[in-house]
C-alpha cells in the first residue's frame, strides 16, 4: 500500500518538530519520492546519522510502504 507525502511528512514531523519538509512525488503515484528535510537537529551530525535521523521517524513504513526514497538533509542557515 502505497503511502502518501502527507503521512510521511506528519512522522517526520513529530520526530523533528521544526523540519522544513519538501516532498516531490517522482512519478505521481504516491511510491516513489524525493524529499529534502531541513533541521537544526543535523547540526553537528555527519550525514548518515542525519539520514538515520529522517529512517527512524519513518519506522518500519520506509521498508513496508515505500517503495523508493530519495532523501536530502540540510541545516538550516
């Protein structure tokens, strides 16, 4: 079952309350998404720890619901 970029970014919002999230849905079929995530809480981290940050919030739905994801982590300036 696919999953829905409104999902997504509602757990990874309540794992990183202050997460600028942008989610562009690749081929329009609500399983394939590149998403860039913004938070201060990268800060310091290098980037795989950032990266586990973002899997953890999405729990077992980035294995069972996702078929594909793309993600990008910034700090904010």
């Amino acid at each position: 079952m696919p999953m829905s970029a409104q999902d997504i970014e509602r757990m990874v919002k309540a794992a990183l309350p202050d997460a600028v999230i942008e989610i562009i849905d690749t081929a329009g079929d609500n399983d394939h998404y590149n998403m860039t995530v913004t938070s201060s809480a990268f800060a310091g981290l290098p980037r795989i720890a950032q990266h586990r940050l973002v899997h953890t919030a999405l729990g077992d739905s980035l294995h069972s619901r996702l078929h594909a994801l793309s993600i990008t982590t910034k700090i904010p300036s």
